[in-house]
C-alpha cells in the first residue's frame, strides 16, 4: 500500500514533490541552497534523504524503497582517448542514487508527461488506462524493459495536463464579465471609431514586434481588417458596398445628375465636366444627353418641383410593363430614354470595376471594422441558467461557455495547457515520447556520464551525495 497523502503541497513543510501542482512550483522557487555545514554529518544524511525522498518515490514507504535501493550506481564513458588529460568533466555518480525507481511504470508515465504527477499516473493504472506492449497493466510497480512500448489512454492525457475544468458558475461569471467589458470596448468604438482603431493598430504592432515569429495574428482577429474572401475572390466588404452603389442608380437618377453638373457649370457645358463622375468613356453620351434636354426650361433648375415633374414625363414608372401618368412619346424622349439605357449599363459596370480594383482607403478601412462591431445580447439571469444548464455566447473570440465548449470532457475546453507547466516540461532521455499517440518507448535504464545524469531531480549533487551516503550505511 502506498503512503497516505498527507499534506503533500504543504508551503509551510516546503517539499519539493514530483508534480504539476502550482504549489510544488513555489517550493521549488523557495528551496534554499546546499546543506548547512553547520549540522552533524548525520545531521546533513537525515536532511538531505528527507528532501530527496520528498520527491523521489514518496508514496512509497521507506521499507519498500530500501528493497528497491540499488547501492551499485550505474555510469558510462567514452571508450575513445577523449578523457584524458587534466579538464575532464567529473561524472556526478550520486545523482543515479534514485535511478532503481525510473524502471518503475508510474514513474515513466510522469517523466513521459502522461499525468501530471507520480500520484494521478498510478491511478490511471489501477483504472485500466495504461497498456504496455498493447496489454493492460494494472499494476504500478511493474518494471520496465529497454524496448518496451507504453501508452496512456489520449482523454487521461488532455486531463492530466489541460487546464481545470470551470463550473457553470464559474463560467457565467467569467463570461459576463468579458460581456461587459466588450460592450464598453464597442460603445467606445463606434463613439470615437478613428481612435480606437488606431489604438488597436499600435497595439498590434507593438505585440508583433514583440513576440516575432511567435505572435498569432490570428488570435486578435475581431480587430484586424482582414480579407473575407467568397467563392468568386471578391471581398465582401467591397461587394456589399457595390451592391448599395449600384442599387442607388437608375435612369432618373442618372438623369438627375447630369442636369444638376450642367446648372453648376452655369452654362459652360462640355464633355469634361461629366469625365469626374461617369469617365471618359460615357462622358460623351452625358454630353449628348445634355445637348438633347439643354432647350428644356424645367430642366435647368434641379431643386424645383416642375425638374422632378419632368424627369417623370420622360422616364415615368411602370406597371405591368405598362407606363403611368404623363409622359413624353416624341423622338427626342425616346432617343433620351434609349441613351439613358446605354448610360445606365455602362456605368454599372464602371461602378462594379470601380470597386473591385481601387483599394480600400483609411477611412473605409475603419467605417469596414466597425460595421463588423455589434454588441453582444444579455445573458439570461442566473437562476434561468441554473434551471437550464447552460446559455449562448458568441464573442468574436469565443463562440461557447468559458471552459465549456464541450460540457461532457473532464477539462477545459477547448483544451488548453494547464497553468505553469513550462517549468516541469523536461523530456527525459531515455525515453522517447509521442505526444500525438499517447505513446512512449522505454529505450534503456537511466545512465550517467560525465557532466549530466539522466534521472531528472530539482537537488544538487551534494544532496544526493549525502543521501547516498545515508542509504548504503557505510560512507563512500
């Protein structure tokens, strides 16, 4: 049986333990220097075995360590001429003293990264999560060859080093304050667009330059201007302001604009002044437009209400196919209406390749990002999400619950790494690990050689030293 676990992430005791836990980080960061010369040499062997045993092998009991206990330290060196001479490397023996217990299945699985500590690896293996050589082991001690292939249930994997799970509570609290907080973000945005869209700007730049390669521009992607593409390449932002253009021209419309650009040009009337708005290739039928109506009295003034009259009586609507009201049916009308026709298709297209090749200036830029901007609906309130389990969100970075993404998996999702994992990510060398399977491969027994031994310890080598010391009973 092992140990019971009792005060195992203690600040006051300050062990260092073989695990994950944020705690046992703290430790680590406030473990003080080598032994006190000031204690007895038994003094310094009970310390330095009470801090390594902390860490090596504590669920086991002190009886069953000693059996385990190997006092022969295994090392290596170069056959070559290579460690001759006076600046040869020292190789730290002592640190192989806990070297007996890395054959140890649950110890491999924690030095592989398959749990996230000595403790939660034995109890994949008693729940039947661990094969070895594709047969289920359900027993924590069992030895490990060179050679032998171990794997660990993918799902115990993403528990192990993924983030804690939230609960609902905990979720609704989170996401209604990111709620909030992103409904100030576009009240302010759409108060004062320019400058918030130059703020976000500087800040993605400064976090570029920053981070380098490593930046994910992805991840602040609500604030990006970025190119949503459709099926045809053309942008969507682009093709609904096309869209709006074109829609908004018709033949009156057309009409309309030609005799106002003639009244400003206060009679001096060529073919140059309609190159602006309609170009030079339907500047002429403009002109020749204006040639026809020139005579028209209730033309001249575009604010009167005959000017709107008349348009009517040469374009009037139709019903049916059929035209309403008054209207003009001279050759002149129908000469101007069939030019307004050839007009009005020319200048759709110039409007359509308008838009597709004349990039997007600053301003549109800004009026496109903040189109995008909308704010968010308010969550329902606490007790109706009690009572029904859960509730939507969609924020531009997170379209699910916090955490929540799928309620049914032990750990937060979408997965993510568990807090302060960096400083424990060590791979070991004589294990080879595939983090994609779940699968390891026990390549040999840990071994030192000179300058580095591969069992993995946070002691220095005068601890271990007297460790040893402590164990074999008779000094070095």
């Amino acid at each position: 049986m092992p140990r019971k676990a009792e005060n195992l992430k203690s600040l006051v005791r300050g062990r260092v333990r073989s695990s994950f836990n944020k705690h046992n980080l703290f430790n680590v960061y406030k473990k003080m220097g080598p032994l006190s010369r000031n204690m007895t040499l038994y003094q310094q062997k009970w310390a330095a075995k009470q801090e390594t045993r902390a860490y090596h092998g504590e669920h086991l009991t002190e009886n069953r360590w000693q059996a385990i206990f190997q006092p022969k330290l295994e090392g290596v060196a170069q056959l070559d001429a290579s460690l001759k001479g006076t600046t040869n490397i020292p190789t730290p023996m002592v640190l192989q003293t806990f070297a007996a217990l890395e054959k140890r299945l649950d110890q491999a699985i924690f030095r592989s990264m398959f749990a996230s500590s000595v403790r939660q690896a034995r109890q994949y293996i008693l729940t039947q999560h661990v094969k070895v050589n594709g047969v289920t082991i359900t027993h924590p001690s069992f030895t490990l060859k060179p050679g032998d292939i171990f794997s660990v249930t993918p799902e115990k994997v993403l528990e192990a080093l993924g983030e804690k799970k939230p609960s609902l509570k905990q979720a609704y609290k989170v996401d209604k304050e990111q709620i909030m907080k992103w409904q100030q973000y576009v009240k302010e945005a759409k108060a004062n667009p320019s400058q918030v869209y130059e703020k976000q700007k500087d800040k993605h730049s400064k976090q570029k330059s920053l981070y380098g390669n490593k930046f994910n521009a992805d991840s602040n992607n609500h604030f990006e201007i970025k190119k949503a593409l459709n099926r045809g390449g053309v942008d969507n932002f682009k093709l609904k302001q096309m869209k709006e253009a074109q829609n908004s021209v018709s033949r009156k419309t057309i009409l309309r604009d030609i005799m106002t650009i003639a009244s400003k040009a206060q009679g001096n009337v060529t073919k140059a002044n309609y190159e602006e708005k309609f170009g030079e290739f339907i500047a002429p039928k403009c002109y020749g437009v204006y040639e026809l109506l020139s005579t028209n009295k209730e033309l001249q003034d575009p604010t009167s209400e005959q000017f709107t009259a008349e348009i009517s009586k040469f374009l009037p609507d139709h019903v049916d196919g059929k035209p309403q009201g008054v209207f003009h049916e001279d050759t002149k009308a129908k000469k101007v209406r069939q030019q307004l026709s050839e007009i009005n298709s020319a200048y759709l297209e110039k409007l359509r390749k308008d838009f597709l090749e004349k990039p997007l200036s600053e301003n549109e830029h800004v009026e496109r990002w903040v189109s995008n901007l909308r704010k968010h609906p308010k969550l329902p309130a606490w007790s109706e999400v009690e009572e029904a389990g859960r509730y939507d969100v969609k924020l531009p970075w997170q379209q699910h619950m916090f955490g929540l993404s799928d309620p049914s998996k032990p750990y937060f999702t979408p997965w993510k790494p568990r807090q302060f994992l960096a400083p424990f990510a060590i791979l070991p060398k004589h294990i080879e690990i595939s983090f994609e399977t779940c699968h390891a491969v026990y390549l040999r027994d840990p071994v030192t050689r000179p300058g580095e031994s591969e069992v993995i310890t946070p002691f220095g080598e005068d601890i271990h030293e007297r460790a040893y010391m402590y164990y074999v009973r008779k000094g070095m």
